[in-house]
C-alpha cells in the first residue's frame, strides 16, 4: 500500500483511539510506519536524504521500543504493508503531520497517567516521536534545496522514491 495512504489511515485511527491502551497501540503503529518509511527512504530514497532517512528509522525504532507492543494480527501491521513510496515530499509533509499528532496524543495520555510507568512511559514516546519529526523536517528542507538547485525544466518532474 502507498505511504501516504498508511499514514492518513493511521491519523484516522489514532483521532478516534476510544481509550488509553487504544492511543497506545497507534501510537506505536505510526512509530513503527515512520520506521519504515525511513528504512525505504534510506535504500531507495534521494541520496540527500539517505543519512536522515537512517536516523529516522533509528529514532522511531526507539520510539516503538519504549512502547508496550500491542497484539496485532500480522495482517495489522500498517508498516509490513508499505509497498510504494511514491512522492517523497508528500510523504514526509504527510508524516510530518502524523508524528505532530502522536505527540499531542502522548501529551494527552501522560497528563491523565495513572501510574508513573505510564507516565515515563510516554515521555520517552513524546521525545522519539520529536526527534523523529525533526528528522522529517530536515529531509524537507534538503529536498527543497535540492529543488531549488535544480535547472528550471527538471523542476517539473514530482520528487518520488
């Protein structure tokens, strides 16, 4: 399935995660969905982007690691069924927007924490999930410079992976 499809299905499911253990298994779908993306970013992706890409699946597997994994079937996995990265732009615009959500999430779920595992718990997610972002941010400036570098006629053709 396309990336930016996986995504917009992961902020769908995560806004309308009912209860605290519901928030966390999304939270830890989209974690593991960043990872992805990075991973296929880093093998196949613009080669400006490959040392960010690296470090956002690096980021995000941590980002997972902190998390309880939820029981999934493995046909639930949203990041086993990335097959297509089409635009790499749009996707990192669209993941952007996922991981802003997550943290607000976390936010959410560490201020009404019951116990202070949960707490600590989510803290560490709210720190991955940052600097996950901030790895996303930095592959859309390079790609915009990248663009920006480009002769006039090749700056029509999309930026895909």
């Amino acid at each position: 399935m396309e990336a930016v499809r996986l995504i917009l299905t992961s902020r769908r499911a995560l806004a309308s995660g009912a209860d605290g253990p519901e928030i966390m298994a999304e939270v830890w779908q989209a974690q593991a969905l960043a990872q992805a993306i990075g991973s296929r970013l880093a093998v196949s992706g613009p080669p400006e982007l490959r040392g960010e890409a690296l470090g956002l699946t690096e980021l995000a597997g941590r980002g997972c690691g902190v998390l309880d994994p939820p029981e999934l079937d493995p046909g639930d996995l949203r990041a086993a069924q990335l097959t297509e990265l089409e635009d790499a732009r749009h996707t990192l615009l669209s993941l952007d927007g996922l991981l802003g959500e997550v943290g607000m999430a976390l936010v959410g779920m560490a201020s009404t924490a019951a116990d202070e595992a949960t707490y600590w718990q989510c803290m560490e997610a709210i720190d991955a999930a940052d600097e996950s972002r901030d790895r996303v941010l930095e592959m859309l400036r390079k790609l915009a410079a990248r663009e920006e570098a480009l002769p006039e006629n090749a700056k029509d053709s999309p930026t895909g992976v």
